[in-house]
C-alpha cells in the first residue's frame, strides 16, 4: 500500500465510521479493510487507532493473532498447505517443502511476482483427503510431491493465457 493516499485514507476513515455505534468494532473494522485492500500494514492500524482510540498495540496484537489478516499483502494465488496432524501424518511437510523449492519462498512469503503467497494451515478439516492443498479455496485432496509441479505449472500456463488474450 506504501504511503496512504487521500483516497485510501477516506475509505478507511468510512469504514471506521460505519461500525462507531458498535461496543467493541475492532474486528469488523479490520475484517472490511482486509477485505478491501488485501492486507493490514502499520501505518493503516495508526489510523484506526486515531479513528477509533483504540491502541495501535491492541490492533497490533488482533492483526497478528488471526491468520486471516495479514501484515504484508498476499499473492493473486494463495496456496494454503494443512500441516494438521491426519496431513503431517500423510506426508504435508514435504508437499510445504516441494511448493516452497519450485516458488522459491517460505511459507508466510509471497514470490517476487505477486503471484504466489504460501501458507503453512493448521487442521482445515479435509482429514479424509490428507493431505489437503487449498487454492484460493479451491482443495487439492490427496495432494504428493509430483503433483505440486503440476498444480504450479497450470495456475502458471493461466497466467500466460490472461497476459496473451
């Protein structure tokens, strides 16, 4: 988001002013500029707190508690890897590790090209389909080591036929 611009700061300013007759609006209020702008940086939750004189310390601690909300701004494609215990168990760590290599980042980082974002998951409840990949919500059951160049190779040869049409 770099420097807020005018136009930023009033939606923001807007959001905040919709939720000022809640008791405690915090998280409506984070969930909505999430929701707009992808992500929660530093100089966003200043602004909120002067908005709503709720501690920027407070803020801190609600964005970085939750996973859904995020310091740093995600990739078109977010590829959430399940680490609980049924996908552990059926090999996830090396699915985290092949997606990791082929993208060149770690998990919680976003490649150079905006592109791609990795996401290390807790339990997301697909137990029978471990281990489980999800897409942007789309769910990769039984996902392995070989299929993960594939899944990457295709959300890849997309990119080229959006660029190309």
């Amino acid at each position: 988001m770099g420097k807020l611009n005018a136009a930023a700061v009033t939606k923001i300013e807007e959001i905040c002013d919709r939720y000022k007759d809640e008791k405690t609006p915090l998280m409506m209020i984070l969930s909505d500029i999430q929701n707009e702008y992808g992500y929660i940086p530093l100089e966003v939750q200043e602004l909120v707190s002067e908005k709503t004189g709720i501690s920027v310390a407070e803020i801190y601690g609600v964005v970085t508690f939750y996973s859904f909300f995020s310091l740093t701004p995600k990739g078109k494609y977010v590829i959430g890897c399940c680490l609980g215990t049924a996908c552990y168990v059926k090999g996830a760590q090396q699915v985290i590790d092949r997606f990791s290599e082929l993208l060149h980042i770690k998990p919680g980082e976003t490649t150079e090209d905006g592109l791609f974002t990795l996401d290390a998951l807790r339990c997301i409840g697909a137990c029978g389909i471990a281990p489980a990949v999800s897409i942007n919500g789309k769910v990769y059951p039984k996902m392995t080591v070989p299929q993960v160049n594939e899944v990457i190779a295709s959300y890849r040869s997309n990119e080229e036929k959006e660029v190309t049409a």
